[in-house]
C-alpha cells in the first residue's frame, strides 16, 4: 500500500513499522 509507505517514511520515530512492512513486503 503506498499510503503505508508514506506515513511509514513521514514517521521517522515508527522505525519497528518501517521494518517489519520491510519484512512483509519483501
């Protein structure tokens, strides 16, 4: 979802979020 890549980039404290969407997406 790109929203979920936007609000992940634009929360720079939600670095937990940011890698596991990492892991997911992957």
């Amino acid at each position: 979802s790109v929203d979920y890549i936007a609000t992940g980039t634009a929360t720079a404290g939600n670095v937990t979020a940011t890698a596991t969407f990492s892991m997911v997406y992957s």
